[in-house]
C-alpha cells in the first residue's frame, strides 16, 4: 500500500477528518500483526515498513510506539518484535479478571446496604444501547470501550481499588482480549451483553446479573485463546497448559 493508497484509505474510512498517517499506518500494521501475517520472529524495521506502505519513518515509529504501548510490540534481542503471548500466563489474568469482576457484584449480594450507583451505571448503559442504532465495525480497537463498560460496572459498585486493579489486569491481557472485536457477531454478543449485564444490576436482579457477567467473560476468553493460537504459531507451543485450563471451563 502506498502512500496515495493511505489516503484514499484515510478519505473513505468516514465523512468526518481524515485519519493522520501515523494513525492510518498504525491501524494497518495492528491489523497484519493481529491476522498472522506477520512472523513472531521478524523484525520490524522502521525503514522496511515505511517502504512497504509509501510513507517516511517517522509515522512509522510513531506507530510502533503506540503498538508497543498496546502491548502488541515488544522488545527484544535488540529491535522489535510481534508480541508473543505466554498462554498459560493469560489464563491466569483470565481467572483475577473474573475474580475481580465478579466480587463487585457479589458485594452486593452480600450486603444489601451496598447499591450499585446508578449516576454511574446509567449513562454507560446508555452508551451501548446507542451501539444498537449505530453498531461499531469489527476493530480491535474496540476493546478500549469493552474495557471501560466493565471498569465502569466495577466502579458503581463502590470499591475504587477493585477498578484499580482491574485496569492493571486488562492492561496486560489486552493484546490477546483485541482478538475478540474481529467480527460482526462477536461485537453484536459483546454490545446486547453489555446492555442485558447493566439492566440487571440495575434492576437489582444481581444473581441473574452475577451468572451473565460470568458466562459473558468466560465466552470472551475462549474466543481470544482461539483466535490467538491460530495467529500466532509459536504461540501454539507456549499453550501446553491449555488442556488443564480448558478443563476449568
């Protein structure tokens, strides 16, 4: 893809202003990294890639910069490389994710003084009923507001240090949770999900919520650990506790 290609890419990808070329370029190599189309072991140079999509170095460190930061690029042996998950260690951030997520509902099961903030609940609720009028296309990025409903669920439940470290937990299992928002249905099940969680708490039908909560982080996991073993080969290899992990779904 060439320059002039970028930003025809740029102008079409909707009415409002043109995406940067960082951005454009940032968006296009996530999506080749995330679709196994590029090797674990392959270097990414800053020159190569400003060659292959028609731009100059810098947007293309810019990039790397921000894929680093997702956790998608890491460094080592002197340059950097596509990310390569540990599995059973991801299966482990799965188990305090759902840990965490679910004490702030069970919290309140357990005591009754303890209501889930509405001022809160309410308008992020709201947020993702608009999804339903102008649902979102398939993007990893997507897992950044994914990350603020549950962070936003947590924190109306009244334990600021649960949201802390829940968002310490997302931050190191985001690279892997980005496989989820590649398709149209698994963005359709995350959106009514969503929505169908924040009405149950809501209504004060928190065992129903609890189960849904949970059936809805287990299914994401699943999903992610899927896709990510077929993109990423060598992950394959750092999977051999996978048997014992499924064995707890």
């Amino acid at each position: 893809m060439n320059s002039r290609s970028l930003e025809t890419a740029g102008a079409e990808s909707s009415g409002r202003t043109s995406p940067s070329r960082s951005e454009l370029v940032y968006r296009r190599l996530r999506a080749l990294l995330m679709d196994g189309a590029v090797s674990p072991m392959e270097r990414l140079r800053e020159e190569a890639l400003g060659e292959r999509f028609g731009v100059s170095r810098t947007p293309v460190r810019e990039a790397l910069t921000r894929l680093q930061a997702d956790g998608l690029v890491e460094r080592r042996d002197g340059g950097l490389y596509l990310h390569i998950p540990r599995f059973d260690a991801i299966a482990n951030l799965y188990e305090l994710r759902l840990m965490l997520e679910l004490h702030g509902v069970e919290r309140a099961i357990e005591d009754r003084t303890i209501v889930h903030d509405a001022t809160v609940l309410g308008p992020e609720l709201l947020r993702w009923k608009e999804f339903l009028v102008a649902p979102p296309a398939p993007d990893a990025g997507f897992v950044a507001m994914d990350e603020a409903f549950h962070a936003t669920l947590l924190r109306a439940s009244g334990n600021d240090a649960l949201v802390e470290a829940l968002e310490q937990v997302n931050r190191r299992i985001r690279p892997i949770r980005m496989y989820d928002y590649l398709t149209v249905d698994r963005l359709e099940a995350t959106v009514t999900e969503h929505i169908a969680i924040a009405e149950l708490v809501l209504d004060g039908d928190l065992e129903q919520a609890l189960r849904s909560l949970r059936d809805h982080v287990e299914e994401s996991r699943k999903v992610v650990m899927e896709r990510a073993a077929k993109a990423l080969p060598l992950g394959l290899a750092l999977s051999a506790h996978a048997p014992s992990d499924a064995g707890r779904r």
